[in-house]
C-alpha cells in the first residue's frame, strides 16, 4: 500500500531508454541486474545509445541484449575482445563493451583478453566476478577460492590440483597497455553488525562504468572487475551472499584503481 | 507507518512490483527503512517490496540509495518534490 | 598486343586478388603453406594502391584472427583470414556462430596433410570439413575451389560477392601444391562492388536497432530461425552450382576432380583420346553447393562411368555417388601422404574402367 502523495514531482532518478524494461532472467540480488543499471545510466550520460555495440558474452550475460537497448552481436564464449578488436578497428567511432563471467574473461577467454589488453586495444570489458560459473549451474572457475564446494569440486577446490586463483585485475594491471583497470565491490556491504547495509558498491561502480567509458573514447583499453556474488550456486541466501563475498572474495580480490594512465579518476 | 496530516510528502519512490524478486537489497540500504517487503505474492511468485514515505527510522529523503542497488530496475523511478 | 602477365605463385595471386577485390580488413596468423596470404598482405598494407585496404592485424591465434573478423564483418566490411588444416579445425566455431548469425566473409584453407599436423604437401582431405560444415550444428557456407592460379586472383572477388549477396561465410578450398605454385596470369580487372548491409550493427538509430544473435531459447524462435537458414541454403543451391567441363559432350568415361588434380585429369584426358579413349572432366569449381544437377544431367544422358580423383581417401566421392544416382559405376583414384597422382597413373586406370 503505497503512502498517499499530493504536489509537483520531478523524477530524480527513472526510466531509461536504454533499457529495453524487460524483467531479467537474473537470479535474485544478482549483480549482473545492478551492472545492467549501471550501463545503461551511463550511455545515457554519454548520449551514446546511437553509437554502441554491444557483446553478448556467454554466461548468465548471454542474454544482455533483452536488457540493454543498442546494437548487439553474440560472440562466441571467451572471444569477446577480439569481436570487438575487429569492431573498433573498422569503426573505431563506435562505443563497444562486453559483461563477461569469470568462465568467459579468466579461463576460456584468458588469451583474447590478454592481448587485446595488451594491445592496448579502445575497448572495454566488464568483469563480473562472482567465483564460479554461474550459467552452467554452479563448476568450479579459476576464481574459485581454496575449499569452495561446487558441482566439480564437491570436497572442496584443492589448489594443489587445481592451480592458483587467478588474479584477472592484476594480471591485466601487470601488462604496459592497458589504461585503466579497476577492480569494486559492488555487493551491497554488510556494515558491522547492524541490518544496514551500504550501497556504496553501487556508487563506485556507477563512476567506474562512466570511466572506463570515457576512457575507450579517449582511446585507451579498459577494464573493470566487478567482485560479485552467485547465492543460487554458493547456496546461500541474498544476503548470506553479500556478507560472504565481503568476508572472503574482497580479501581475495581487493578492490581498487590498478591502473590509471589517463588518470580518468582525477578528473 | 506515519500518519497522512495534511504535510506533503517531500519525495516517493514507485515500485514496479510485477518485476520484483523479493531481494531485499533496497530493504538492507535504505537508511530510514522506507522499504519492506509485502505479505501478498506477485505474478512470478515473489513477496514484492513496498514503499512506506514515513519509515520506522525517518521520512524518505530521495537519496536514491535503492534505485541503485535494485538488480531487477523493480525502483523505477526516485521522485522528490520541485523546488 | 599480349596482356601484360605476372608470374606470381598462388597464394600471393589470393592475397592481391582480395586487395584489388576491395577487401577492408585482414586478420592474420601464419600456418604453413598459407603464410605467403598474410606476408603479401602485411607488405602492401598501407599502399595507395589499395585504399580500402585500412586494416591489417596479425592475432595470437587462429580464434583470435576469425572473432576479429567477426567483428569486421558485423559492421558491413569486408574482412578476410587464412588458414590451413589445424588452424582450420579453431576457426569452425566462428564460422558455425557466423553462419547462424548470416555474416558475411572470407576464410581460406590451403590444405595440407593430415590429420593432426600431417606434413606440407597437398591434400584435399579438409572436403568434408569444409563442404559438411566442420562446425557444430547444422548450417553450410559456400566453398569455391580454384585449380589456378589465375583463379586464385579471381576468386577472392566472386567469394565476397556471393558471402554479402548471401549473407554467409564463404570458404576458398586450396590444396597446398596451389598455393605454392607459381604460373603467369593476368590480374583481372575487378570493379570493386559496393554491398548494401542493413543488417550491419553499428550503433541503434533511435527506436530500430540491429542484433546478430545465435541464441533463440525459445523453441519456435529456433525453428523458425533454422528453417530459414534452409531455405537461404536451398536457394544457394539452386542458384550457385559452378562448375566446369572437358570435353563431356561425347565422353564414355568422365573424371570427376577438383583443385590441382583437375589439372592433372585434364592432362589424363588429352592422353586417353590419343588413345582413343573418349575420356572427359567435370571439375567442380564450387564444392558447396555441390555442382549435383550438371554431374546428374551427364548420367541422365547416358554416361555409365565415372572416375573420382582426390587427395584423400575418399571425401567427395560419395556426393558423386549421389550425384550420380547409381545410374553409372563410381571408381575412385586416391593419393595420400602429399602425393599427386602421375597423369600416367590416373590414365592406366581409366583404361582399366574402359574395358
């Protein structure tokens, strides 16, 4: 029951047309739901929806075309930076961005990711990280922390067996080309013991949108990762996600400006 | 839940409740507890989340806190009163 | 007054034949015996001769090189990459993804040896690969097979030309002997077309915007989606069978070869009328759609013998058989390993078919 409302309003924050308002296929409290926000706030910002194209990535993002309302193309999974490696390179006009999953950017698509990134390439790529393949119902990722249960590591991941937990921003942040290579915690984050949560996730992650953005028009190659949470493979509630991915994943995968060339941040 | 007294509501924020999941993330973040979820069932099965302009901690101030957490774009839209 | 001639080897003729074909974009990785396409290439990039050649790049690999052209491609230009057997066998799942999304563009397979990595010789076992669709799913492309030189110059513009009229990946089927062999030829002179892409995604204008997609959950969305890729198949088929004939019109005995062995089975040809043989050649110039209608209108007339001749152990054979409708014997003449069969060969069997 909606508290009756009398008087002149303005919309503060709405609709936008970027978004196509089609309902999600996203599993509840998902941050891929957030990050679609996210985006399409800032093509707005940009008044940029005419000159976008858009990845579908393969992963829970395999779908991003219902969302977000510009030009799309499927690429196959792992090799959306070369996609649009050829993109920019016969428009380089263009705005293009792909979301990908830990599966798609950290191991399938570790090569195309890499050398676009170290070529510098204007594109920009959206790490959702939430540390195991989601779409595929819950398997163990190169980002999956020692000792997480999933469906192929039902004892546990041994690292031993398995190789280290890959580091996608600093892998990246250790190459000369790329330009800009953030990493936020965009879960909302438990605040100590009171039932409070902060958005500041969201706030971050707004600007690091816009930046890596503004970056790819300035010509440089960007790169945000975005610490995330699975509940429905984890098997835990929402907000059991959020507390775990804090605890855990953001030690694992601190955020923070990695790098900055263009020193985007500042301005 | 304030009572209606005459005093207008300096700002509210419209819930597309059909596309609601129940998350609860704007419920955790908004700082006067504007939002709770609803007793009753949406169409997909979910207990959508309400608006309440006077919440248990104060009255909304259209921080915009929710509509930036909301995976499921279910806080459509931030509204405040014009100047 | 004699066309002035260039004695250029085949894989060089493939890649100025794109260039003057107007080709945009060229995404490389070197496998031998196709690396002279990319080497020419990366010479004459950035030469005022070919303005429309703005782009060439060389990737970390062959899935790299065929997503690139993808991209390329998903705006309207067109874009080119070449490759041989094991690079071939990467790209297929860029080119099932392409074919379901209707993009157009060129890949070129100069087949060598194999399988695995084989050797550098010639051999024409990628056919089914290439013709069956070497990808997962079921969809085609157009594969055109030169058996010249000169071919191999003119190619790259009826490739582009029938991958944007069609709106589908083209192939180019060499065998390695091709593609290292040098002959004299005449560039041909090429009008560079210009092709309408209103499917091209390159940015939304205002409410339409464009999607290349190959995901269509939804059952009847797949259906629909697969049972018009059949029909632009049906309508390639009907429309752009080519293939070409040696002396057929009064032949009793009728070879069946594609790529360097056509050549070869000509030759074979020449030697069997000498001896009174009444030997003839249907060379296949696309493989895909299969030239069936001329192979059957030889049987229809009364051909009761042909002999198929590949580098492989038996590939293209079998659309003969079919082609052929069992109204005529099929024999088969095969050489491994990177061997080319001697004509000497290829006409002791033939007699031996005669008799």
């Amino acid at each position: 029951m909606q508290d009756k409302a009398t008087g002149e309003y303005e919309v503060k924050l709405g609709r936008l047309p970027t978004l196509t308002g089609k309902p999600t296929h996203y599993c509840a409290g998902c941050e891929h739901g957030v990050l679609t926000r996210l985006i399409a706030n800032a093509i707005e910002e940009l008044g940029a929806r005419e000159k976008t194209v858009m990845i579908d990535s393969v992963g829970c993002s395999v779908l991003a075309h219902e969302y977000i309302n510009v030009d799309a193309v499927q690429s196959p999974h792992g090799r959306a930076p070369a996609m649009m490696t050829g993109i920019k390179k016969v428009r380089p006009d263009l705005l293009v961005f792909a979301v990908q999953g830990d599966g798609d950017a950290v191991a399938i698509g570790l090569l195309e990711l890499i050398y676009a990134a170290s070529r510098g390439a204007p594109i920009t790529v959206f790490l959702v990280n939430n540390a195991i393949y989601g779409m595929t119902g819950g398997q163990m990722a190169p980002t999956t922390p020692a000792g997480m249960v999933t469906t192929t590591t039902p004892r546990g991941r041994d690292l031993k067996d398995t190789g280290p937990v890959m580091d996608a921003s600093k892998l990246l942040a250790g190459l000369e080309g790329p330009s800009y290579v953030k990493r936020v915690f965009l879960p909302v984050t438990p605040m100590g013991s009171t039932d409070l949560y902060s958005a500041r996730g969201s706030l971050e992650g707004a600007k690091s949108v816009l930046n890596a953005f503004k970056v790819q028009l300035m010509g440089g190659f960007s790169f945000v990762e975005f610490v995330s949470t699975c509940s429905v493979n984890w098997k835990m509630s929402v907000l059991e996600s959020k507390r775990y991915s804090f605890e855990v994943l953001a030690k694992l995968f601190p955020p923070g400006l990695y790098v900055d060339k263009m020193g985007v941040e500042k301005k | 839940m304030g009572q209606a007294s005459g005093l207008v509501q300096k700002s509210m924020v419209i819930v597309d409740s059909e596309v609601c999941k129940g998350c609860s993330l704007c419920v955790v973040s908004c700082p006067q507890k504007n939002l709770k979820l609803s007793e009753s069932l949406n169409r997909i099965g979910y207990h959508p989340v309400e608006f309440h302009y006077h919440g248990e901690k104060g009255d909304c101030t259209a921080c915009g806190l929710c509509y930036w957490v909301c995976p499921d774009f279910a806080i459509a839209e931030v509204r405040r009163l014009k100047q | 007054m004699k066309a002035e001639t260039e004695f250029v080897k085949g894989n060089e003729a493939l890649a100025l034949g794109a260039l003057k074909a107007g080709m945009n974009a060229y995404f490389a990785y070197p496998i031998t015996p196709s690396s002279e396409i990319p080497e020419t290439l990366a010479k004459e990039f950035k030469s005022p001769e070919y303005p429309e050649f703005k782009i060439f790049l060389q990737a970390m690999n062959e899935l790299e090189a065929i997503n690139m052209v993808i991209g390329a491609a998903s705006t309207g230009a067109k874009a080119m990459t070449a490759t041989s057997g094991p690079g071939f066998s990467l790209k297929q799942e860029g080119i099932s993804y392409a074919a379901a999304m209707e993009v157009p563009f060129l890949v070129v397979d100069v087949n060598r040896a194999g399988p695995g990595l084989g050797n550098l010789g010639p051999e024409q076992s990628d056919y089914n690969q290439a013709t069956k669709g070497g990808g997962h799913g079921g969809y085609k492309t157009i594969v055109l097979a030169p058996n010249s030189v000169q071919e191999m110059a003119a190619f790259p513009a009826l490739g582009f030309s029938l991958a944007f009229k069609h709106r589908t990946p083209v192939l180019m089927l060499v065998d390695a002997f091709l593609g290292q062999v040098k002959e004299d030829i005449v560039f041909p002179k090429i009008a560079q077309e210009k092709f309408e892409t209103p499917w091209a995604t390159t940015g939304a204008r205002g409410a339409e915007r464009h999607l290349l997609l190959s995901l269509h959950l939804d059952f009847e969305d797949q259906r629909k989606h697969a049972e018009h890729l059949k029909s632009k198949y049906e309508e390639i088929d009907m429309m752009e069978q080519r293939s070409e004939e040696y002396l057929t019109s009064d032949a009793e005995v009728v070879l069946v070869a594609f790529g360097v062995v056509s050549r070869l089975c000509r030759r074979a040809v020449n030697e069997l009328r000498a001896k009174g043989i009444r030997a003839g050649l249907f060379r296949p110039v696309t493989l895909s759609p299969f030239p069936d209608k001329g192979l059957k209108s030889l049987a229809d007339r009364g051909i009761k013998k042909f002999v198929v001749v590949e580098l492989n152990v038996g590939q293209m054979v079998y659309d003969v058989k079919l082609a052929v409708e069992g109204k005529g014997s099929v024999d088969f003449i095969y050489k491994l390993g990177g061997f080319l069969p001697t004509t000497a060969e290829i006409v002791h069997r033939v007699e031996m078919v005669s008799r």
